[in-house]
C-alpha cells in the first residue's frame, strides 16, 4: 500500500486502484502550505470526528472527487442536512461494513467530537480495515485505552496510525503501550508538531518506540511511503 501524509492527522492511502484519505485538513495547516489539495485524488474520505483539525478540507475535496465519506451518524447526518452532500455512510462503534476495497470496521475513541460551530458530533471513533493487501488502524484523535486490545483479537494488523503529540491525545509514552495492545510492531505517528500544544523530540519519540521493538514512522508532510 502507498501512504502519503499530508500533515496533522491526514493520510492518503492507495489500496490497489482505490484511493482513501482520512481526516483532512491541509489549506488552514502552515506546515502543510505546499500541498495542493486540488491534486489529492479520493474515492472515499473517512473522518474520525467533528474537530476541525480533522474535517477542515473534508467536503471540498469529496466534492471535487466525487468521494464517500464516511464517519459517525451525526457526521454522516451533517453534511447530509447542512451540507446536502448525500454521498455518504454512516459508521457507528462496533459496527463493520464490506466496500469495495475491504471491510471496515469502527472502533471506540478516547476524545470528544464537535462541529466548528460546537454543535454535537457524534462520539469520536477510530477505523480498523481489513483489505486484500494488508490491515491497519486509524485511530484518531484518542487516549490510550482498554478498548484496544479488542481490536488484535478480530485483526491482525500490519501498521497503525496512531495519536503521538500528547496535550489533545496520548503522548509518546501512552502511544507506544497502545502498540503493544494493538499488537503492531510498525506505527506511523500523527497529530504531532501542527500546533505549540503537540511539538514532540521525534528522536525521543522513535528512540522510545524502539525500545519495545517497534518501528515509529513519521514521513515528512507530502512524502509517501509504501508498506
Ligand atoms: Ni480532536
Ligand atoms: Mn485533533
């Protein structure tokens, strides 16, 4: 699978001919200022919660492709109603649903969620997939909790995007023991260094994931990397 990171917690992933963006925001991003979003190709666009951090370019970028987001039912419902953007399916916590690349399932996550308006979004959540070229887990904005260790006992995963900037999310030192609970040895961090509150030592960072035997990803903001 190709993946490119877009900064923040964006993330493009190739999975065969199906292009899958998740939780964009790119144009208000500094350090993403050389991206253009007019070239992010997506057939569909999931969304891990209501923030705008993680929504910010959503229904720009699925108008110009034509792309499905998917998120929670309040998400799903928003841009339904608000937004009259009908290509769309909800996804609720538990619950898995087969496209046409593979099986999505949705997971709990540790957070809050609202609209840029502070109107209610739904709980936050995460997404593990399960496709014909491998398996991994978004997680979204989250704490490190229990609940992640449902997710190794349905799926073995081969990588995992997981929070890492700490003050919003679990920091270095919570993140490194959700791998362990994921049971995933090759984790690409996100949700780190956007903003003052999320500056991480990214050496520190890769030095502490190591020392558990586990590879800490973090490309550059425009760079892909296929595993
Ligand atoms: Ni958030
Ligand atoms: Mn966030």
């Amino acid at each position: 699978m190709k993946i490119t990171f877009y900064g923040h917690a964006c993330c493009h992933i190739e999975i065969g001919s199906t292009n899958i963006l998740f939780d964009p925001f790119i144009t208000p991003n500094e350090k993403a200022s050389h991206i253009d979003i007019s070239t992010i190709k997506a057939d569909y666009i999931f969304l891990s919660h209501g923030h705008n951090d993680h929504i910010y370019d959503a229904l720009s970028i699925a108008q110009q492709n034509d792309a499905t987001i998917v998120s929670n039912f309040e998400i799903y419902q928003w841009y339904n109603k608000q937004h009259n953007y009908s290509k769309t399916h909800p996804l609720a916590q538990g619950g898995s649903w087969k496209f046409d690349f593979g099986k999505v399932k949705c997971v709990n996550a540790i957070h809050s969620s609202s609209f840029p308006d502070g109107t209610y979004a739904g709980n936050p959540v995460g997404f593990v997939f399960e496709t014909p070229e491998g398996n991994f887990y978004f997680a979204g904005d989250t704490a490190l909790t229990m609940d992640m260790k449902l997710i190794p006992m349905f799926t073995k995963l081969d990588f995992a995007f997981l929070p890492i900037g700490d003050n919003f999310t679990m920091g270095i030192e919570e993140a490194v023991v959700a791998a362990q609970f994921i049971e995933c040895n090759k984790i690409i961090g996100i949700h780190y260094d956007t903003f003052g509150f999320i500056v991480i030592d990214k050496e520190q960072a890769s030095q502490a994931f190591a020392a558990k035997n586990t590879n800490l990803l973090l490309p550059e903001i425009g760079e892909s990397i296929t595993l």
